[in-house]
C-alpha cells in the first residue's frame, strides 16, 4: 500500500483542488494521481461512476467499501470487477494495480487493458489466501492506473487512476460447498453459470461456467443461483458448516440443443455436394423466449469458415421445436473435414448444443479437383489411344515384310 509522498506547497495546492473537484463529480469518481518523482498516491472512488460529460477517462468499481470472509486457505472468485471507461477520441492503456498484505493474492484476469475510444472495459479479478495468514481484517486495493502517460522530469504530471478497496476478514475455519446443475426431467448436468452468494452481506464468493461448483468457503448460509446470461432460472438455500461438507442440488428448468446432425446432399448424377442440411431438436422448458434464433458456427480442419442463422423463432414456444437449415458453398467445397457448433440465441443469454456434428468432404468430391482430373484422364486417353495406334501400324509392318506370306502371283 502506497504512502503520501511529501511534495511541495504547489502540489499539495493541487491535490486539495483534485479532492474538491472529485467531490462535486467534476471527474465523476475518478482519482487523479499525482506523479511528483518520488512515488503517487491514489484514492479509492465511491463505486461505479459515469464519464465526465466535457469527456474523459474515469472508472470504477463494484466493491468499494465492501466486506466479505474467506478462510485461510480458501479464495474470492472473479465475481468483481473495475473498470475503465474511455470517453475520449483516442484509445488509452492501463494497468492493474493491487495492493495487499503478505499471503493474501490479487489475480487480475489480465494485467494490462487497452480501452478504444468511447469504449468500457472491464477487469474482474480473484484474491486468494495462503494458509499461513493468520485470522484478522485486512485491507485490499484494487485499481486501474494509466500507462500511457509519460512522466515529465522534475514536473507535475497527473496520471489518472481509479481504485477501490475492500476489507477481507479471514477465519480460521473453514467449510467446502459442493453444487450441480441438474435437469429437473432427466436429472443429466445442466451447462450454465452457478453462482454462490454469502448471504451476511449478499456478497457473490464465488462463480463458475459448467455444471458444477466446488468452493472452500467461511461457515456461514449462502445461496446457489443457476444462471442463463442475466435470467436466473435456479437456486437453493446452502448451510455451510465448520470442519463439514455441504452438498446441494440446483434442479433446473432447462433450454437443451440435442441431436445436432449435418448431412450432405450431393448434386444429381455428380459427387459433387450441393449442400450441407443441418437439424437438431430445442427442448424448452424455461419459458417462451422471444426473437430467438438458431445460429451455427463452421470449421473447416480447424479453422472457421462460415458463421450463419440457421432459424429464427419470436417467441420460441415451450416443448420440444425441431429446426433445420442449410449451408451452401457458392465456391464450391474444398476437401476437409467440416464441424458444425450449434447455438441458441436469445436477448438475454444463449445456449450452446453439447455436441458438434462433422462431415468429410473427400477430394474427389469436391468440385475444384475435378478440372485436375478431367485432364489427367483426357491426358491419359490420349496417351492410350496414340501408343494402340502405334502398336497396330507395327503389327502390320511386321506382317507385309514376313517370308511367309504369300505373294500374288504374276502374269
């Protein structure tokens, strides 16, 4: 954690101007650090917070102030975030920044973030926690710093910066949570987000993509949440208890892609393929989702080739829909192998099909080698048409000059 540096009248003139000013909104929550030769020093905002209307760069975060428990030896998930948001006509870079005391660990989902113009980006982040950190409160400080702004010898330079900082309490107990997402029909794994939420506090610990969540948390009651996107469409109550294992079900009203099948269909009297028809079943057990659509992603030997709607529906009833598209190729098929990625889209969240469906194109279907055929075999028939032509006039010059055969007599 950064200490004040000690500066003149001038900076501390300045700085006292920035504090005001950050108080009235005039840069929306966003600490301006001031960079003075021997170290910075940045504030933590207030939480999320809007650009500055003359534009700008100011940011934020989604846990200023907050408090959360994690046993030694246990983590806070990538459930928070700060952000940075490029209001001016250029793009700018950051860097994330942390500070906490020793055995506790900031990791960023990535270090360093560039921001186009007029654009938000996001940087969630996990803190773990060693299992030698002793039981108490520590402070943690998480921010974003600009790193494009070059310092200026022996001058002021303000290099804006946003952070925030939270208080972690670790304890000396520890509890594990165990949570599936199941169909509620068929009871097989649901793919999808699983959300744990401490309740003291309502603060989400941790947060996985899958069908599953294993979690070493603080004794405590939480809750399990199964997400879609932004449509929660489960949870359950969890109690976990001290030196025990608790395990709970998340029993899910589904959207399900299945039975994805790609069939080619060749040209007529040709090995040519024509095209590809591609189909599957939605089981739908949520609720009717309006202007959804049906969209399939193609690789071609590993490499994307086309993306593509396959079928539109508004709304997709409930039940069971069959769907069925095409998926032609105006420059014709080049020889490989050709996958199909299946997807559901929705406006608030979309579902992928568990398996991809493939087809192989051999090179003797496809159409651009058969112009590389058709001269090798007009070649070949060429070359055995003249050698049988040279091998007959032999036989017969052969035949007239031989001894035995008989001359016609003479008057």
């Amino acid at each position: 954690m950064s200490t004040k540096p000690k500066i003149g009248r001038r900076a501390s003139s300045i700085a006292r101007s920035v504090r005001r000013a950050g108080r009235f909104g005039a840069i929306a929550g966003a600490t301006l650090a001031l960079g003075v030769g021997v170290g910075t020093r940045a504030g933590a905002t207030t939480g999320f917070s809007r650009a500055p209307a003359g534009g700008g760069v100011a940011g934020g975060g989604d846990f200023t102030g907050g408090r959360v428990e994690i046993p030694a030896g246990g983590r806070l998930g990538a459930t928070h975030a700060v952000y940075l948001v490029n209001s001016t006509g250029s793009p700018v870079r950051a860097a994330f920044t942390a500070g906490a005391p020793r055995g506790i660990t900031v990791e960023p989902a990535r270090a360093d973030v560039s921001v186009g113009a007029g654009h938000t980006e996001y940087v969630p982040y996990s803190v773990r926690v060693a299992n030698t950190v002793a039981p108490g409160s520590y402070r943690v400080t998480v921010g974003l710093r600009r790193s494009d702004v070059a310092p200026v010898k022996g001058a002021v330079v303000f290099v804006p910066a946003v952070s925030q900082d939270f208080t972690l309490v670790v304890v000396g107990t520890s509890a594990r949570v165990r949570v599936r997402a199941l169909d509620r029909v068929t009871s097989r794994p649901v793919v999808g987000t699983i959300s744990l939420v401490r309740m003291a506090g309502r603060v989400e610990i941790d947060r996985t993509t899958g069908s599953a969540l294993d979690a070493v948390v603080a004794p405590g009651t939480y809750e399990a949440r199964f997400l879609l996107g932004t449509k929660t469409l489960a949870r359950v109550a969890v109690a976990a208890v001290a030196g025990r294992e608790a395990s709970a079900d998340l029993r899910v009203d589904s959207v399900v892609l299945s039975g994805i099948q790609a069939v080619p269909v060749f040209q007529e009297h040709t090995r040519h393929v024509a095209y590809v028809r591609i189909s599957g079943t939605i089981e739908n057990r949520f609720e009717p989702l309006a202007s959804s659509s049906v969209r399939v992603s193609v690789r071609r030997d590993g490499r994307r080739v086309a993306t593509q709607r396959l079928a539109r529906f508004d709304p997709l009833p409930n039940g069971t829909t069959r769907f069925e598209g095409v998926q032609v190729e105006n420059d014709g098929w080049p020889a490989g192998e050709y996958r199909y990625a299946v997807q559901l889209v929705t406006p608030g969240f979309s579902v992928s099909a568990g398996e991809e469906a493939a087809v192989r194109v051999p090179s003797w279907t496809a159409p651009t080698q058969w112009p590389w055929l058709i001269g090798v075999l007009l070649a070949l028939g060429v070359a055995l048409a003249a050698r049988g032509l040279r091998n007959r006039r032999n036989r017969l010059v052969r035949f007239r000059a031989s001894p035995h055969v008989p001359r016609r007599a003479t008057e």
